[in-house]
C-alpha cells in the first residue's frame, strides 16, 4: 500500500492507531461512496463492521496512495 509522509505521521495518534491496512484496502476496492474533491483527491468510505464506525480513506489524485485514514463521525450511511 503506497502512502504520504503525512499519513505515516498521523498514523500514530491515538485515535488512528487502531485502523487496519485491511480496513484501508476495503475503502479502496469496495467503498460505499467515493467523492472527488476539487483539488483531486478522491474520499471513500466503508463500514467497518467489526467497531461499527465509517471509515473515511483519503487518496491523492493517482487513486492508489493513501493521504489519510480516519473514523467518519458524521458520515451518515443514508446519504450514500
């Protein structure tokens, strides 16, 4: 999984550490949305089952590089 400084470092805090590889690649290849924002990074969001929380995965322009990876508190699975 390719990834950004930026992702390294904020994988340690504490309320990220906990996320998965795995629960980033299912992000990638099988999200519930994916949005485009307007700089070119692409946003995706899976349901977590195991924690039941959405995981918002954040992708750099090329869609394979991990930016960042978080819990989506206000993601609501109706809006999909």
């Amino acid at each position: 999984m390719k990834t950004t400084q930026y992702f390294q470092y904020t994988r340690n805090r504490s309320d990220r550490s906990d996320i998965k590889d795995e629960w980033i690649e299912q992000a990638i290849i099988k999200p519930l949305k994916e949005e485009v924002q307007a700089d070119g990074r692409i946003k995706k969001w899976v349901k977590i089952e195991a924690v039941n929380r959405f995981l918002r995965v954040i992708l750099l322009e090329d869609g394979e590089t991990v930016h960042n990876a978080f819990f989506d508190r206000g993601f609501k699975e109706d809006k999909v």
